[in-house]
C-alpha cells in the first residue's frame, strides 16, 4: 500500500499505532493534489494525536488525584490506629 493508503485508513480508523509508525516515513507524492490531500490527512493525523495527548493528560491526571487520596486514607487509617493502640493502653 502506499503511504496516503496507509494513512487514510489510520486517520478514518483513529489507529494510533499506525499513525506512530507513519510518523517515521518521508512520504512522496507524484502531484500537487496528492502532496495536499496528504497534507489533510496529515492534519486530521494531527488533531487525532493532540486529542488522544489531552485524553492521557486527564487520565493521568485523574489517577495522580486517586494515588493521593488513597495515601490519605491509608495515613488516616495508621493515625486511627496509633489512637485506638494509645487509648487502649492508656486504660
């Protein structure tokens, strides 16, 4: 297949890995027209790229958020146990 066929069917399939693997080649073009609808292609390749960039930024995002609050929790749980250890001695 040739490289506008390859990316074509990235794009309209949002395939990531292809598009990464397409990232690599020099694409050739035997004409204007071909040279710009590469060009659409590779700026729709693009905006799918970006999207997925902001889609990993929020889920990384949203994991940091989870890793805190369990660390919290456990903390609260240690701080709680220590109490009931001390009050439980204390008696």
């Amino acid at each position: 297949m040739s490289f506008l066929n390859d990316l074509k069917i990235a794009v309209i399939n949002r395939d990531l890995e292809t598009l990464k693997k397409l990232s690599s080649f020099e694409p050739d073009f035997k004409s204007i027209e071909e040279a710009n609808e590469m060009l659409k292609y590779i700026v729709e390749a693009k905006k799918i790229l970006e999207e997925e960039k902001k889609k990993l930024s929020s889920e990384m995002q949203d994991i940091k958020k989870f890793k805190s609050f369990i660390l919290l929790k456990r903390a609260e749980d240690l701080i709680l146990r220590f109490n009931l250890k001390k009050t439980a001695s204390a008696s």
